[in-house]
C-alpha cells in the first residue's frame, strides 16, 4: 500500500512539474522576445534569459519521461502497450524538443551577430532571420503536437483504466484535444492559434495531478492480467 502511495505521488508531483517547467514558465521567459521587434533585435539583449529558457525546456520534456517511467509500472498491469506508447511518445517529445531548442539558440546566434553588425547588412541579417525563424516554428509546432499527443494519451489511459475518476481524466482528454486542436493543427497550417481553445487543458492538468497525489491511483487489477491492446 505504501509502494502505490509513493508511486501516485511521485506521479502527481512530476506533472505539475512538467506543467510548470515544461509547458508554463519557458514559455512566459520567451514571450518578450516574440513582441515589439522581434527576436532579432531583443534576443541578444537578453541572452541569459533565453539560456535559462533553453535549459528549462530541456527539464521540463524530461519530466514527461519520468512521469512515463513512473506510471510504468501501474499502467503496465492493464497495457504493456499502452504503458511503453506513453513511455515512447515522451522521448520522442524529448528528441523533438532538443532541435527545437537548437533553433533557438541558432536564432540568438543571428541576434548576437546582428547587434554587431554593420547597418548595411541589417537586410542579410533580416533574411536569415526569417529562415531561422521559419525551422524554429515548425519544429516547435512538431514538438507540441508530440507533447499534446503525450497528455491526451496519458488521460485517455488515465480514463480507459479507471485509475482516476473518469469525469476528469475525460476533461484531461477534451483539453489535449483542444489544445492540439487550437494551437498545433493550426500553428501546422499557417493560421494563428486560438488559445482559447487550449487554455482549459493546464488548470485539468493540475487538477489530475493533485487528484492524484491525494488519491493515489484506483488499481483495479483485471481478472486476466496485462493486455497487449
């Protein structure tokens, strides 16, 4: 009893770090940068703050490895499957998330090199710009949809299961759905996100997580063990 406890909390704890150092507070440190001039003409300015940024996305994709790693064991009992998709998806996200994380720092480089330079090769600079700019929002909008695929399959396993109450892990799932929905589809075609759309999935997400640290995980062993599906 007192292994599941430590397993539901150690769960429960490691999401909402994952929400705060992953998903929250990187993207809060990034957000002057995107305003104003621009990235070229900010960043360089402000070198520490995107470093820090950087090694906050690193930590915070790292957390939903170690969620997956934690869970393994519970989730395992009903999907070996499932439990090793959850487990994939999150490296996957990690891998995605480091080139992101080289875009980044490939768009600071430019800066640093434009407050630098010379006024007649602002417009070189400006060019490189967009097409540094260009690979770094497309590889970040991969990375979300991977991350995004992540939560909604964890609740989606969280509900299948029965491992926490259904009517929230059904919220978790409708708020990865708008979150993929609002933000990443259509970061991926060219239109604006609608973050209205994706703003209910971080208060569900903490919400599961203190669920589960309070409650712990409903284990329900099935009659005829672990399933492949």
């Amino acid at each position: 009893m007192k292994s599941k406890t430590s397993t539901a909390r150690s769960v429960g704890v490691l999401m909402l770090l994952h929400l705060a150092v992953g998903l929250i507070v990187p993207f809060v440190l990034l957000d002057p940068l995107v305003k104003a001039h621009g990235f070229l003409s900010a960043a360089a300015a402000l070198s520490t703050q995107v470093r820090v940024a950087v090694m906050l996305l690193f930590a915070g994709s790292a957390m939903a490895i170690a969620v997956s790693c934690a869970a393994l064991r519970v989730i395992r009992q009903y999907s070996s499957a499932a439990a090793y998709w959850l487990l994939a998806l999150a490296v996957a996200g990690f891998a995605l998330q480091a080139a992101d994380n080289a875009h980044l720092l490939s768009m600071l480089a430019v800066s640093q090199a434009y407050a630098n330079a010379e006024p007649a090769s602002a417009p070189l600079f400006q060019t490189v710009a967009v097409a540094v700019g260009a690979l770094r929002k497309f590889s970040h909008y991969s990375y979300l949809l991977v991350a995004g695929s992540w939560i909604l399959s964890f609740c989606a396993v969280l509900y299948r299961f029965r491992l926490v109450r259904r009517g929230l892990a059904a919220l978790g799932v409708l708020g990865a759905v708008g979150q993929i929905a609002g933000v990443t589809l259509r970061g991926l075609w060219g239109y604006p996100p609608e973050t209205l759309l994706a703003a209910p999935l971080a208060p569900v997400y903490v919400a599961l997580a203190v669920w589960i640290i309070a409650k712990g995980f409903d284990e329900r062993q099935p009659s005829d063990g672990p399933t492949a599906v």
